[in-house]
C-alpha cells in the first residue's frame, strides 16, 4: 500500500506534492502566493475586522458631521428670525419716532381749521 501513495499523480498528471501520511489540509496554500493557508486566513480576518473598525469609525464620525450641519442649519435659522424680529422692532422704532411729528401735524392742521371756522 505505501507504494501506491507515493506513486500517486493526480487526474491531470502532475505528481502529489505531499508526502506519504501527510493530509493535504496541512499543506494548503493560496495559489497565487504559496503562503500557507493557516498564516494568510487569519491575517486576512484581522484586516476584514480592522477594516471594518474603521467604516465603522468613518461613519460615526460622518453621522456627527451630519448632526452638527443640523444644528449649525437651525442656528441659522435661529439668527434669520432674531434678524427680523430685530428689523420689524427697528421699523417701530422708526415708526415710533417720526408719529408725535405726525401727531404734531394732525394737531396744527386741526388747530388751523379751528382757527379758520372761528376765527382768532
């Protein structure tokens, strides 16, 4: 029987690179860069899971940045209303002050009809 283990080729011809009573999982390799599978499978996992601490860093970072744009986006919003409550109060103000000269004029127009109709 071990003569025919060492003998052994596979279906396309080529010869078994494993030795007598060795188990083909102990030898699997990547085949485009040889390593061994029991070094490149765990180094592999290690960098899915690097990877994926790090999108998961990346997007909580982007949901901060979005919570903040919120916040500065209803601060302005914030600032355009105390704007114009500010205008509006600026326009009364104005208002404010020109209407005794409004109330003066009424006063004096009136004060002259009284004078016209009754005399001095």
């Amino acid at each position: 029987m071990p003569s025919v283990l060492a003998e052994w080729h596979y279906i396309d011809g080529t010869p078994s690179t494993f030795k007598v009573g060795e188990s083909s999982h102990s030898h699997a390799s990547f085949p485009l860069t040889g390593e061994p599978v029991e070094v490149t499978v765990p180094a592999l996992v290690a960098q899915c899971h690097s990877y994926d601490q790090r999108v998961r860093s990346l997007d909580q970072e982007l949901d901060k940045l979005a919570a903040r744009q919120h916040a500065d986006r209803e601060l302005i919003e914030s600032l355009h209303a105390r704007l114009a409550m500010t205008e509006q109060f600026s326009v009364a103000q104005q208002q404010h002050i020109h209407q005794p000269d409004l109330i003066i004029q009424e006063w004096a127009e009136e004060m002259h009809e009284y004078t016209s109709v009754f005399g001095q």
